[in-house]
C-alpha cells in the first residue's frame, strides 16, 4: 500500500517518528513530494532559529532512507485539480501521481473524501493508520513506539510514559493501546 504522507504529519517529530518507524516494518510505503517537505523545513522555523537547520537534516535522512518515495509531476496535473484549499491541491497532485491508495493528513476538511474519490483516492488520519497497523502486526508497532518513546525521553530529559507521549502526539487511539 503507498501513503502520501502530507506535511501536518511529517513536521511533528514523534508523529513523524511513528510513522516512518511503522513504515520501515513493510506495512506500507511512504511517498512525498519536494514541496511537501519544504513546507516541512519551512514551518520548523516556528522552533527557533536551528528549527529549518534540523529539519532539512532530517529530510536528507528520509530522503536517503527512502530514495523512491519522492514523487513529481507535470504542472498541467495540479491546474486541473479541485480543493476546498488551493495549497493543497500540490499534495492530491503528489498523491496521484505517486499512485498512492491514501493521504495520510489531519486536514480533513480541506481533502473530502467525493473530490479524493474521482481520483481514486482516500484519505487516512495518523492515528486511524497506525492503530490499524498495530492490529495487524502489534510487536512490530509497539517496537517503534518505544524506541520512539526512549528517544523522546532521552532528548528532552523527561521520563515520556507511551501513553502520554502517543497523546500529545494527536495519536490518542494508538495511546490507549498502550494505557
């Protein structure tokens, strides 16, 4: 199954983290686009003046870990695109071309399901994706939640339990897995 992972994903760390340690199991294969990542460095910013720095980084990382999953496509596809947001209609056009089955975004409102279906698509939010991942294979996933969680811990300073981490991560469902 390939996911088009939108940027409001990809920018919180463990949400990425997760994610991405989900999909290095096989359970699916990510894809992007070069615009989606900008955002993503562009909105680290909001961090500090080292925000963008690390984030570009972490997408050289991401890059290399998965050298396929950067999609692009020809201008003509997004001029014949609908969305309720304009801006968002790069990451359908990313989708389509990358022949994802799903966005995986927390912009529901912006991706109704009609429009994604024309095109053959759905969408997915975070939460729904890898709580259905661990029902299909919960050692795995639990295995990067708490490698996940040991690096959250070590990085800030805290002691992170799952549970609170996977909830301040807007991956309430998957935290009650592990309450």
């Amino acid at each position: 199954m390939k996911l088009l992972l939108d940027t409001c994903v990809l920018y919180p760390t463990v949400m990425r983290e997760v994610l991405l340690g989900v999909a290095k199991t096989g359970a699916y294969t990510p894809l992007w686009s070069a615009r989606i990542l900008e955002e993503w460095a562009r909105a680290a910013r909001k961090i500090g003046p080292t925000g963008e720095v690390q984030a570009r980084g972490e997408i050289a990382l991401i890059r290399s870990a998965w050298p396929n999953a950067e999609v692009t496509w020809k201008p003509s596809l997004e001029d014949r695109l609908y969305l309720p947001d304009a801006a968002d209609e790069h990451v359908l056009a990313a989708a389509i071309s990358g022949y994802a089955d799903k966005i995986v975004t927390l912009n529901a409102k912006d991706f109704p399901r009609h429009i994604l279906a024309e095109e053959g698509l759905d969408r997915i939010d975070p939460d729904a994706l890898v709580r259905g991942c661990w029902e299909q294979t919960p050692d795995a996933v639990a295995a990067v939640v708490e490698g996940v969680r040991q690096t959250a811990s070590e990085m800030s300073g805290e002691v992170w339990t799952t549970h609170a981490l996977l909830k301040k991560a807007r991956l309430p469902r998957l935290a009650k897995v592990f309450r």
